[in-house]
C-alpha cells in the first residue's frame, strides 16, 4: 500500500515477476500490515518489513520475516551478545534462528509494547479494522469532492476498495505546506512534503502533496472536520 496515494500493490503479481527473472523479493510491508490483514506465504514475497510506530505500537522497534532457507543461509550481520552457540579462539558458531539476527539486549519494553498493540488489531479483527478504513474513505473521497469540486485534487484510485486511507490532497493555487499551516490551524492534522517517494512526486507533477491520513480512531467526524478546514483554506487563499 503506498503511503502516498493509498494504492493497494498487487504484490502477489509483482513478486511471481521478480521471481520469474531470478530475484529475491523484500516487501516494505509498513503500510500494509497495520491495515489488512497479511499472510506473507501468500503474498509470496521472501522477505516483509513493518514497523511498531504505524500500527498504534511504540517507536523503534519492527518486523522482519523472511524465509527460513533465505535466512538460515545468511550470516549475522550484528555480533552481540546472545547470537553466539558457541566461541573459540579462531572464531565463532552463530545461534539457531531468530537468535542470530538478534545481536544484544533485545529493546524489552518496545518488544511488550509491540505486543500490546497486536493484540489489541487482533481483538478489533483485522477484517473490521480495513472495513472501517474502506467505509471512512469512501465518506472521505465522496465528502471532499462534494465540499471542494475540483479545485481539490485527490491522488490515487477513487474506487476506495482498491486504496487505504490515506488522501494526498493538492488543493488549488496552494502550496501543501501553506495549506498544512493553516488547516493545523484548524485543529486538522495533516502532513505535507514528498513523504519520502520523491520518484512518485515526479509521476503526479507535484513537488509535494498534503496528506490527511485515517485510521481506526478516526470517524466522519474527523472528515467533516477536514471538509471545513479546507473549506476555511479555500477561502483564506482566494483571490
Ligand atoms: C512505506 C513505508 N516504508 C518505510 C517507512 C519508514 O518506516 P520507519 O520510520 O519505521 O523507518 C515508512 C514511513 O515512514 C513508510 O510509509
């Protein structure tokens, strides 16, 4: 999913290709796992990364899995303690897996704080939690588009089963900072700059987007929010 434009990847398609051509596939799975629900084996990637902070868990901390063959043939990248089965003068013996990759004293609180916050997905139930986001963008798509016409450009799919829920908005005549400051103004959160996707930036023509993003604690009063903030942009830049 990218955290861009919210468009959904069709990774089980892209990592046959990359296989067909004989390479290995590393998924950047941090918007994808805190919005739907993932089975790796499925998406038929060899690797998958996401991060504790984008799913209501602490800073810090992550996920790496991989596939066990690939791993087992990789050697430690960190030494450290706990990696070690066994040391002699001339070298060492790394530990099984995961304890290999696990170099250190492991962040405990962050490893406890992760947990929290999967079982807390999990109670919700993944299903629920992309229901609401397909819901609440659908609201957000029709809404926006309903208050602003087309001075306000949303980028990435209209079709909200095909995107999660995060809206790139370019509003008219406005630059994203400047619109960003005053909808902060307006108690409205939202981010703006390249987002780290500087190649996509080029695609969509834009230097920078504005991105309000939804999650499971936000609801219709929040679009509606958004709709007024922007409404009050839209004015407060006229001309
Ligand atoms: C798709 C994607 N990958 C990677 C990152 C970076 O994650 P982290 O802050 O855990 O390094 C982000 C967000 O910052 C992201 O949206």
């Amino acid at each position: 999913m990218s955290n861009v434009t919210g468009t959904l990847t069709p990774v089980r398609e892209l990592a046959d290709r990359a296989h067909a051509a004989g390479a290995v596939v590393c998924l950047d799975a941090c918007q994808y796992v805190p919005h739907l629900a993932t089975n790796v084996v499925d998406l038929g990637v060899d690797f998958a990364a996401f991060s504790g902070h984008k799913m209501l868990g602490p800073t810090g901390i992550g996920v790496l899995w991989g596939r066990e063959e690939l791993l087992e043939a990789m050697p430690p990248f960190l030494g450290g303690g706990g990696m070690i089965l066994n040391v002699t003068l001339d070298g060492f013996v790394p530990a099984d897996l995961p304890a290999k990759f696990e170099a250190g004293t492991p962040p405990i609180a962050e490893i406890v704080g992760l947990h929290a916050a999967v079982d807390y997905l999990d109670r919700l139930g993944m299903e629920a939690v992309r229901e609401h986001e397909v819901s609440l963008t659908a609201y957000a798509l029709r809404t926006l588009h309903d208050r602003l016409g087309e001075q306000l450009t949303i980028h990435g799919p209209s079709e909200p089963a095909e995107r999660g829920g995060v809206l790139s908005m370019a509003l008219d005549g406005v630059h994203p900072h400047d619109l960003s400051q005053v909808l902060d103004q307006h108690a409205v959160c939202v981010r703006p700059g390249h987002h780290c996707a500087k190649p996509l930036m080029k695609v969509l023509g834009v230097g920078a987007t504005a991105r309000a993003s939804f999650y499971v604690y936000n609801d219709t009063a929040d679009v509606d929010a958004l709709a007024d903030a922007l409404d009050e942009a839209a004015s407060f830049f006229s001309f």
